[in-house]
C-alpha cells in the first residue's frame, strides 16, 4: 500500500497535489437543489440559503432558451455549513413546491452510478390488471398502462432537465470544475406506445355481474349483441388458477348499445340466472368511491358527536335571554351526561330525545299535542316521567320535570330538536325546554329489540303485512319480467325505433316533475335559539374546567345585559319627563305687530330728542352750586340755558362720581368753585 501510494504521489508535483486537496475541499462543500421552482431567481436562493453560512457562489441551471430547469448548485465555505443545510432544507417545502437537497458529486463517480442503476432495470411487459372494488365491481386497468405511460414521459422530463444539467457541467468544466451532476444518453424504446381508447370515458364499457362460471367469452358476445355491435369481451379470472370469478367487461361499438344494456340490468339470463349490467368505472374514480366509504364508516359506535347538538355557548346569540337558571341546570346536565357515558356500555341514541322544564300539569297526551303543534311530527312514544308513589291531587304521582320521545328517523328527531330547544314561545321565556338525545344502556336497548321481534313474530297482523308486502315485490317483478320480453321481442323486429323510442321516453321523464318527497335541508332547519350544530367525526365531550367557565360567562352577560336594560330604562324615563315638561309649558300669546311697530317708533323718537337735548348741553358750561347743611352733601343743581335739571338723575353713574369726588374737594377747601363741562363726565 505504501508503495503504492507513493507511485501516485510521484506522479503529480506538491503543487498539483496542493491544487488537487482544494478542489477535493470544495466538493466536500457543494450541494445541489432539486425540484425548484420556475420562479425562482438568485436572490431568493440566497436569502434562503445564507441563514445556514456564507455562500460562495450560487448557480441556477437554465436551457438554452433562457429558462430555468429547477435545478441550482450552492458553494459554502465550510463542511458544517452544507451539513445543516442538507439536514434542514431537505424534503421541505419552499415556494409551494418539496425540494431536495444532497451533497454534489464527482462527473465521474455519478455516471459510473448510473450505468449500473441502467444494467440492473430490466424492461418489463405491460400487462392488464384488474382491480375489484367492495361491491364486486371489476374493471381493465389500462389506466395504469396511461400511467406507466406517464410515468415514462416524466422520466423523459427529468432526463431533459438533467440534460441540461449535463449541458451546464461541461460549461462548468471549462472552468476547471468537473463536480457536476451529468445524465448518460437516454436508452431508446424497443416498443412503441399503443394507441389507447378510453372506453370508460366514452360510456361504451360496461361491467357484468353474477355471471356462471362455465359461460365463455364467445357465450357472452353472442347475447350481448343484442343490444349492439360488441367489440370485445374480456372474462376475469383469477392468476394463478384461470377460473372465472363470474365477472366481464363488454366493450360496445356504440355508447346507446351500453345504456341500453345497462337498463336491463336484473331482467337479463343468461343459463337461467340473472345477471347485473352496470357502467364501467375509471381507476380514479373507484379510488374516490373508496375514499368517500372510508369517510362515511362511522368510527364513533356510541354517536357522542351527538353531545354537541343543541349546546347553548355563553357568549352565542342563542344564549341572549337565557335565564341564569336555565343555563345553571344545562350545565348541570351536561356534567351528568359526561360522568354517565364513562361507562362503555352506554351511548347516544340517534332517534330518541329527553325534554327537560316540562311543567308539573303536562300529561303524555299534552306532550305529544305540543310536539306536534310545533313540528308537525307524530312521535311513536311520549312519556312524561312521574315519581312510582300517588301524592296529593296527583294520583298518577307526581311528574318530575322531564320526558322521553322517540321518532321513527334519525331525522326527525334532528328537526324537532332544533324547532322546540330553548325555544320561548313553548314554556316561556324563563322555563325554556331543555331538549337534548337520550343516553341508553346497550345491554336495557338489546333487551327491548328482543321483546319487539318476539312480540312481532306472535302478532298475525304484523304477519300479514309482510306477506302483503311479499305479494307486491312479486307483482313488481312480473310486470318488469313482461316488460323485458315485449322490449326484447321489439329489438329483434327493429332495434333503432326501440332506442328512438327509449330515449323520448327518458327524455319526457326528465321534464316531468317527480313527486314531492320530503326533503329536509338540516341547515334550513336552524332556528336562531337552537344552539350548537353536532358534525360526524368531532366529539362533543367538554371537560368541567369548560363548563364552570361558561357558567361564569354567562353570569358575566347577564349582569352587563341588566346594566343595559336599566340604562335604557332611564333615558325613556328622562325622554317621557322630557315630553310631560313640555306638554304643560305656558305658550305665551302672541304679540300684534301693528302695536310693537307703533312702540317702535315712539321709542325712536323718544331716543332722537334726547340726543338733541345732550348736544345742545355739551357746548355750555356748567356751574355747580353746592350747600353744606349739617355735614350733608345737598344734591348739586345744574344751570343751563335750556332747562334747570337734576344732575344725579340725568348724568351717567361715571359722572356723578366726578361731581361727588369735586364736592368733597371743594367742601375741604382746596378751590374756591367748581367749574366743569360735560366733555369731563365723560
């Protein structure tokens, strides 16, 4: 080993050994992302990828065209960088699509993987697979031919894209890197593809039930060209040992021959048994049935998804007016519904309801007239549960509040829940009923189904029914059997006036209207009081924790609904005050204008000669005259040309303090006089 690794080493200088490591170094750091998106651009990648280290460089494969393959090279600088990278982003989803992240390899080792991944696939042959599904119905599945088909075509995809990757590489490979993912030349198909009709799409398949097991292929033909030219048929028949599973698939010329058949489903023989003619179905559209009956299997055996019917939420509109009382006692019953169904043997019964609030006088004959006064629905039992010992004027005992009703469908019972729970206009607003589906004991259920059918079995009128009922089944098959033979005898003489004939009467059937049959629309049943809506699948158990939470929401509404109601109450009190105050105010009369236009004037011309009076005043002075008497100041006169007038009555408040302020001065000696003009009061 030693020798030979210093052969190697003798072959390249340190400085190629040196450039050789860094490469190797660099390749340990790369990695490459599949299954991008068409959107993608550099800067995205970046912001994507630079959060796990430092990225170098960033390469985004394209065609030749400019568009982009899906496909990128990232360079880190350090081994730990690409390892979280590969570990995080794998297998996740980014840009709406699943990416793949791996570590890039060497061209050489790549495509030496690949010739030995192509010499281990072996071409196989495509055979028919059938596929059955629950109810015995079989068909060709040449759609998984289509797919095997398709499944080529996107190999041919990835092998373009990995062309272009190849493409890229030797463009890489110019500039000294040789670590790119390549694709060898594509293998050439030795077959070619066959061209496929879609018979099932076309409506020109059809699948036969229940057929013997001796009837061969040509058997088959023969009879079924009555209805049409057949263009094959194909018997299924089981691997390894080849027998018929008493099924086969009739491939039509003409879509009318395969409905035609298709309507004599159960009238047509073949060796003296009935066989059943049914459309052919694709692969899809068998697995969507499959799914939708996995959907429909009732997992929930005891029906506790039935618990949420009917529930009032504290904070929901069917909770407005609910009494603190009545919301008290559902939750109470709630609680007690959750602690029975502890026990397995108890469930919810889908067609039987308890009603809780019914009123002490109520009888089993005024619970059921309620009911149906309400609903319109006769419930088969009505009980109004009493105490076992007579009590005073009740000789019956006495009732407890609460009865049973029951209905003959699951339905039923459904709407006459919505209509009568919490609803105030049957018992009134504070005493609404409480309804909600009963909670039995399987083994008490069992018991009764045993009495019933025994009591059935001994009751000759119920006997008699079913013997009625038998006659009718075979009066019915009868007159299909002669319907069968007068359309076979009329397809012999002329089969294209039968199917003209056939389709107008299909034709009139679809435009005249079907009779009424009741349909309940569930959603169309909700009343605005009725509470929450049960959905199969989500159980409708609530923990005590919630059910003491709601209590005290509840209480909480209440209290806001009363502040509320009282604060209304005031301001209509305030607007009737208001309106009284109002009604008895004195409605002054009202004023002549002729008379307020006369004072008018006489106020104007009162107003202008006492202007006259002051201007003529103020361009004459004025002498004030004053008399001492006892220490009292005497009212000063005033001497003018015009007029001799009071000076405290006729002069401003501003002036009579001048005239008294000149008063007092004069009186203490300090002039011998007062002189003043009215330009000074003022």
């Amino acid at each position: 080993m030693d020798q030979s690794q210093n052969q190697t080493s003798s072959k390249f200088s340190k400085n190629e050994l040196r450039r050789r490591s860094r490469s190797y170094f660099f390749r340990q750091c790369r990695i490459i992302v599949r299954n991008l998106s068409y959107t993608i651009t550099e800067n995205k990648l970046r912001k994507e990828f630079e959060r796990f280290g430092k990225l170098e460089e960033v390469n985004i494969l394209k065609r030749e065209d400019g568009k982009v393959v899906g496909c990128a090279f990232l360079q880190y600088s350090k081994r730990e960088e690409t390892d979280k990278a590969v570990a995080e982003m794998n297998n996740k989803l980014y840009m709406g699509r699943k990416i793949e992240v791996h570590y890039a390899k060497d061209k050489s080792d790549y495509s030496r993987l690949k010739r030995e991944q192509i010499k281990s696939e072996q071409i196989k042959e495509e055979d028919v697979v059938k596929l059955e599904d629950d109810e015995g119905v079989e068909i060709k599945d040449e759609d998984e031919d289509d797919d095997d088909d398709d499944d080529g075509e996107d190999e041919e995809d990835d092998d373009d894209d990995d062309d272009n990757e190849e493409d890229e590489m030797d463009e890489d490979n110019d500039e000294n890197e040789e670590d790119e993912d390549i694709k060898p030349p594509k293998l050439l198909k030795s077959k070619k593809k066959k061209d496929l009709h879609n018979e099932v799409a076309e409506g020109r398949e059809v699948f036969v039930k229940n057929l013997p097991y001796e009837v061969e292929a040509d058997e088959l033909k023969e009879l079924m060209s009555h209805f049409g030219i057949v263009e094959k048929v194909l018997i299924n028949k089981e691997r390894i040992s080849g027998h018929s599973k008493g099924t086969a698939f009739v491939i039509f010329k003409l879509k009318d021959s395969a409905q035609l058949s298709c309507r004599q489903s159960l009238k047509m023989k073949v060796r003296d048994q009935h066989v059943e003619i049914l459309p052919a179905l694709g692969k899809k559209e068998i697995m969507n049935r499959e799914k939708a009956k996995q959907e429909k299997r009732v997992k929930d055996s005891r029906n506790l998804y039935l618990l949420k019917e009917g529930v009032i939420m504290a904070g929901s509109p069917a909770a407005k007016g609910v009494s603190q009382a009545d919301m008290a006692q559902r939750l109470r019953l709630e609680q007690r519904s959750n602690e029975i169904l502890k026990n397995f043997n108890r469930f919810v019964a889908r067609d039987r309801l308890t009603i809780h609030n019914i009123p002490e006088t109520y009888t089993n004959a005024d619970l059921r007239n309620m009911i149906i006064n309400f609903t319109s629905h006769k419930p088969r039992e009505c009980r109004v549960m009493r105490d076992n010992k007579p009590s005073f004027g009740n000789a019956t005992g006495r009732s407890r509040g609460y009865g049973f009703v029951s209905f003959v469908k699951h339905e039923i019972a459904l709407e006459v829940l919505r209509k009568l729970n919490n609803n105030p206009g049957v018992f009134g607003k504070n005493n609404r009923p409480i309804v909600s589906f009963s909670i039995e004991d399987r083994n008490v259920y069992n018991i009764k189904q045993k009495r019933m059918e025994k009591s059935r079995l001994n009751n000759p009128t119920y006997q008699k029914k079913i013997e009625e009922l038998k006659e009718k089944k075979l009066k019915r098959l009868q007159t299909r059997k002669e319907a069968k033979r007068q359309t076979l005898e009329q397809l012999a003489v002329a089969p294209n006036a039968l199917l003209q004939k056939l389709n107008h009467k299909a034709k009139q059937a679809a435009l005249v209207p079907k009779k009424k049959q009741r349909q309940r629309d569930i959603e169309q049943m909700v009343t605005p009081f009725s509470g929450e809506l049960s959905k199969e699948g989500k159980l409708g158990l609530r923990s005590n924790r919630k059910i003491t939470h709601q209590a005290d929401a509840h209480l909480n509404r209440i209290k806001r609904e009363r502040k509320e109601e009282k604060k209304q109450q005031r301001k209509e009190e305030h607007a009737r005050n208001r309106i009284a105050k109002q009604g008895t105010k004195r409605v002054k009369p009202k004023m002549n204008v002729n008379e307020l236009k006369k004072e008018d004037a006489f106020f104007n011309e009162a107003i202008g000669k006492y202007k006259n009076m002051i201007s003529q005043v103020t361009k004459q002075p004025i002498r004030i005259g004053v008399r001492e008497r006892s220490g009292q100041i005497l009212d000063s006169t005033c001497q003018c040309g015009i007029a001799q007038l009071r000076l405290l009555q006729l002069l401003p408040c501003r002036t009579e303090r001048i005239v008294r302020r000149k008063l007092i001065a004069w009186r203490q000696g300090r002039s011998g006089g007062i002189r003043m003009t009215l330009d000074d009061c003022t």
